[in-house]
C-alpha cells in the first residue's frame, strides 16, 4: 500500500508493529497521546484534536481539485479549461467558510462569544430588551419557586383567575 510507513520503538517483550498510510499514523499518535496522558495522570484535550482534525481535513478536501488541475497544467499537455479553474478555485473558498461551522461546532468558548456578539447586535439594532444578569434571574426564579410552594401549602394565598 502507498503512504507514509512508520516503526515505533518497541518496548522489551513488545511484537513488531508496522503502521502505514498517513490515516493509520493519525490514529497512531492519538493512540500514543492518549497513553502518555494517561501516565501522567492527565486526560486528552478531545475538543482540539477534533478541531484540529477536522480543520485539516476540510483544508485538504478543499485544496486537493486545485492541486489535481495545477500539476495536471505542469505535468501534461493538457491545459484545463478556465472554467474548471475556476471550480477548483470555489472549493479552497469553501475552506474559509467551512472553518466558522467546524469552529461553531467545537470550540465552545466560540460558539459563547458568537452568541454575545449576536446579542450585543440584536441590543444595538432594537430587536431585543437587554437580559438581566444573572443573579437577577436566579433570585427571580428563586421567589417563583418560593411562591408556587407557598400556595400549594395555603390555597389562601392562590390568585383568582379569570375564565
């Protein structure tokens, strides 16, 4: 198989292990991560491995049609048309726009900043009241608990409401 061949050092009593092809040795050093955080008591960061992992593959997805059409240019007599540049062209423009979604989906103090711009503007733009803060919610929310059970315990105190 074509790809990338890579021998890790073996241990003492440790069978030979080959690995090959750049996806095998992706899933080989996070194998290899996840062990050595293990040994030090730690944990794996899974958000920026799957950040980074998808990143990186939406980098090459994106790239690869503008690669094919320049070393077919160079290599070959044939010149591919401008329309098909400009195809191979839109796709490293998907890689742009493409990081925002992998972010949003990821990161999350990403997706809590995205969020306050989001309000922020809505606040500026008249769309919405500003929320109050959050000891305000709580305290409110506390005093409608407070309220439901007092008159659940006195049917006194319960409202009259209209039909």
């Amino acid at each position: 198989s074509s790809g990338i061949n890579a021998e890790w050092p073996l241990r003492p009593g440790e069978k030979k292990r080959r690995y090959s092809g750049p996806c095998s040795t992706s899933v080989l050093l996070l194998y290899i991560a996840k062990q050595a955080a293990a040994r030090r008591g730690g944990t794996i960061r899974w958000q920026g491995i799957l950040t980074v992992t998808l990143t990186t593959a939406v980098f090459l997805v994106s790239y690869i049609p503008d690669v094919i059409v320049s070393m077919i240019d160079l290599l070959t007599s044939v010149h591919p048309s401008s329309s098909v540049k400009r195809t191979a062209s839109f796709f490293e423009n998907i890689n742009i726009v493409a990081n925002f979604f992998v972010y949003s989906l990821t990161v999350r103090s990403f997706r809590e900043f995205l969020s306050a711009r989001a309000r922020h503007l809505a606040l500026k733009v008249g769309l919405s009241s500003p929320a109050p803060p959050r000891a305000v919610r709580r305290v409110r929310a506390q005093y409608s608990e407070g309220a439901q059970r007092s008159e659940a315990a006195d049917p006194s105190l319960q409202t009259e409401t209209t039909a």
